[in-house]
C-alpha cells in the first residue's frame, strides 16, 4: 500500500457499492467477475488479490469460513452479498443446491425417459453415462422394443 494512504474499513467500502432491492438482496454495484459475481480488491499480505465480495461480506459480518466450505447464495443472486441469504456448505452440496448444474439436475431425476422409476432395485452405474434403467437395458439386451 502507498505510503499515506487511507485505509477504508471494509464495512464502508461495501455500503458504497450496496443496492437493497425488494427481496432484501444487497445487489453489488462495483465489478463483476465473468461469472456474474461481484469482485473487490483486497489488499492481502502478498499484496492486492481479487475477492468474491459475497466471501469477503460474510467474513466481515459473520466470521470465518470454514476450511473448504462454498458461500450458497440461498436467494440464488448471484451478486447478493447480504450475509442473511449466504450459508457455508460442502462443495457437493453447493452443486446439488443449483438449478442449473447438470449434475444437480440429473440427481433431481426420479424416472428414466420412459418412464421407469429409478429405484435401487431397477438402476445400476455406469462410470461412463451414469445411472442406467436396469428395465430398458434388459430390453434393449433381448433386443425388444423399450417402452414405459
């Protein structure tokens, strides 16, 4: 840092660049990075670093993130930094909380594209396509036409 210059607590710098709109979401107005998500400089001790304001926000306000925790926007905004709608979860559960994720999405799958429930009973894993319905390879094997 510059010699004289002045140091802007953090609280500051965010209620500066802070929009609150009607679901109570703080909206950053500063840069953003290719994600969508908003981004501040921090001064670190290796020097300036790029942060997540969300992360930076939470920090601040609530405490320590948990070693290899993710910040959840649980009001799925991607630039919202109220600490109210950010919780700490696994890398796992961040993923299977998305709507768009499609590894979220194929979990959400209860039926088979036919129509077949996937059970545990009627289900198996393949390493290279994943969760296959046990009733339509069976079919397929015997070389029948698959239907629900």
């Amino acid at each position: 840092m510059a010699r004289g210059a002045r140091v802007i607590p953090v609280a500051t710098r965010l209620a500066r660049r802070r929009l609150v709109d009607d679901n109570g979401c703080w909206i950053w107005q500063g840069r953003h990075n290719n994600c969508g998500y908003g981004s501040m400089t921090m001064q670190t001790p290796d020097g300036p670093r790029s942060q997540s304001v969300h992360r930076v926000a939470y920090e601040h306000f609530v405490g320590p993130i948990p070693a290899g925790m993710y910040i959840d926007h649980l009001c799925r905004v991607r630039d919202c930094f109220n600490p109210d709608h950010l919780e700490p979860v696994t890398p796992r559960e961040n993923l299977m909380r998305s709507p768009i994720a499609p590894a979220a999405r194929n979990a959400r799958k209860t039926h088979c594209p036919r129509g077949h429930a996937y059970t545990p009973d009627n289900i198996y894993a393949s390493r290279e396509t994943g969760r296959i319905c046990r009733t339509c390879q069976n079919a397929r094997s015997r070389g029948e036409a698959v239907s629900a």
